[in-house]
C-alpha cells in the first residue's frame, strides 16, 4: 500500500468519524458494564430509601422510591435524581410507564392527592383530588393497605387503574370502585395536556367487601385485573367488570401467549388461553407474587422477600444463586423491583441496585 492510499484512508475515517453523533454526557464518571455471570452493583443511584420499582423502557431503565425518582441511561449512568414532595405520607408503591408515573399521597385536609408526574420533564405534575371523583355525599380513599401497586397502567400508558373503597354519607355502606383516568401526553412525550377521570366502576359490597385485601393490580393483554381475598376481577379498559374466581387470588402474570393466576393455595393455580373468557386449573404451583422479565417469572413468597424463579413448567421455584460469587446484601423484607433492560437482569436491594448478565439457580 502506498503512503500516497495510506493518507487518503485515513483522512476518510476521521471524516466519517466525525459526522458520528455526539452522546449525551452525564456528570457521573462512566462506570464498566461487566459482562460475566456475577451481580455487580449499579453505581452512583445513592437512592434516599427503600427502591419500590423499576420499569425498563427502550433506552433508559426508571427507578422510584417513596420521595425520589431516578432515570438511567442504557450504559448506566445517572441522567436524573428527582426529589419528589415529601411534606404528605404516601400511599403504597408509585407506578411507572414510559411517559408519566403514579404517587398517591395522603391529604392533610382529609382528602388524598393523586399525582401524574412527566417521566422527562420534572416541571409537568398533574394533579387530582379525592374529593373531584365523587358526589358531594361520597369520600373515595384509595386503597392504604401494603400491595404491590396502588394501581396500574394500560400498555399503552394513556389509561390509569385506582381502586379503593366509596364511602356514601354517614348510613350508606361502602363499597370498592375502580377509578379509570385517561392520560393526554403530547407527541414527543415531555409534557402531560391533561389528565380525566374517564369511567368509575363499582363492585357491590356483596361481591367484594371492603375489608377484602386487594392483593395486586395488573394490566396484561388489553384489561385489567385486580386479585383479592374475595376472588379476582377483569376489567376491559371501557370499565365492564366481570368476576371468574371467587376463591382467594394473589396476582396475574403472562407466559408464552397464556394468563396465569396465582392463590393463596398452591391448587389455586389457574391459566386462561382465550384472554381471560374461560379459566382452567393447572397442577399445583408454589409460584405466588410474580414479575415476569426476560426469560423468566420471578416469584416471591410475600411482597418484599427474596425473589426466587419459575421452573420450565411454572409449577416449582428455583432459589437464585445472589450471595456467591459475589457478596448481594441479604436484607429481610427489602426487595421490591425487578426488570429486564439492555440484556441484563436488574433486582433491587433496599437502597441499592444490582445486576446481571444470567440468572444462576441452585
């Protein structure tokens, strides 16, 4: 090769080069992605507290606390560390989509706050109260005892799900309503127009108590649906209710084109092929609450404790491997959040965030 084809090969690459797109920086040194089989943890987060859910949309994985919400980038950097209002108690865990998240707080007036927060523009907050969802005469109070999620999004993320329980005047009896929002976001997805109650939906007293523990919210192939002590709901995003089960229902997950439900007994373990129409019981399975991700349906014994897996058939579960080869912290009650994002598994730990390349089991 002469000097001559030598120079003008290189001048071509730096000029290709050059006309690359610039990434964006993030003030956080860059950390390196490992690529073998042990956890590593996701530096530089310095969450306030307990981490309650992840979600991974297609460049950024999301993170929420009780007070403070965290974007970061598909290499793993810190885009943003929002501090969120702390002066109400919170009620149960916030719900996040690609374009807005969920809190509910609890109103020092008697009335609780139901806040839309943009996920890229932390200036855009809408918010709602209580008392604008129901007649003069009734009180509607979200539902305050420990589930997963205090509601759930469609997949589409323009519809939003929040039960809790109607109470009419002083002598009526209160009943369970689903509150359905449509959720307006404008094209590029930095800004919310607005934010509707588009539809209550009732659940008679008789069908469904309110002191019936709702167990999960779960929005999965085009409906929602919501498991209780008292059995477990569909619901279409135009608001009509049905009820299939009325024994014991822990939660929902998808596998493979089918619905699954779990109960509160290892025979209460149901699968739907047709969308939730017609239920049939499968063998007994010791899955209970569930997260799918990747390859896999996470499951736990009770909301907090240490994720293990499904086997193949979904009916046993299998331990991960986290304290070998490397240390993951062992904390009692303090896993919340799993997600699959950029080809790795990522499973909170109270504060702290860890990763994976592979699930290993024992």
């Amino acid at each position: 090769m002469t000097n001559t084809t030598r120079f003008w090969i290189l001048s071509l690459s730096l000029f290709f080069t050059a006309c690359l797109p610039l990434e964006r920086r993030s003030d956080t040194p860059v950390q390196p992605i490992v690529t073998d089989d042990k956890w590593h943890e996701v530096t530089g987060i310095h969450a306030e507290r307990t981490i309650l859910s992840l979600y991974a949309t297609p460049v950024e994985l999301l993170a929420i606390t009780e007070n403070q919400f965290i974007r970061l980038s598909h290499q793993q950097l810190l885009v943003e560390k929002r501090s969120l209002q702390a002066n109400r108690t919170p009620i149960g865990a916030p719900v996040l989509s690609e374009n807005t998240f969920f809190r509910a707080l609890q109103g020092a007036d008697n009335r609780d706050v139901y806040e839309f927060h943009c996920v890229r523009n932390a200036q855009v907050v809408k918010r709602l109260y209580s008392t604008d969802l129901v007649r003069s005469s009734e009180t509607f109070v979200a539902e305050r005892r420990k589930i997963r999620f205090t509601g759930a999004y469609n997949a589409e993320g323009t519809k939003y799900f929040l039960p809790g329980v109607v109470y009419q005047g002083t002598l009526g009896i209160p009943h369970v309503e689903i509150m359905i929002f449509n959720i307006y976001n404008n094209a590029s997805g930095n800004d919310i127009d607005s934010v509707k109650l588009y539809k209550r939906v009732a659940i008679q007293p008789q069908v469904l108590g309110t002191n019936g523990k709702i167990e999960s919210c779960r929005f999965i192939r085009d409906f929602f649906y919501l498991a209780t002590e008292d059995g477990a709901f569909r619901i279409s995003q135009e608001g009509q209710l049905s009820q299939f089960f009325p024994h014991w229902t822990l939660d929902f997950f998808q596998k493979e084109g089918r619905v699954f439900a779990t109960g509160f007994g290892t025979y209460d373990f149901f699968y739907t092929s047709d969308n939730g129409r017609s239920w049939l019981r499968g063998r007994p399975s010791n899955l209970r609450f569930t997260e799918t991700a990747g390859n896999y349906v996470f499951s736990q014994k009770a909301n907090g404790s240490r994720y293990a897996v499904g086997d193949s058939v979904l009916l046993n579960i299998k331990q991960i491997q986290y304290d070998s080869p490397t240390n993951f912290p062992d904390i009692v009650n303090a896993y919340y959040s799993v997600a699959f994002f950029q080809n790795k598994y990522f499973i909170n730990s109270d504060r702290k965030l860890f990763y994976n390349n592979n699930i290993t089991t024992n």
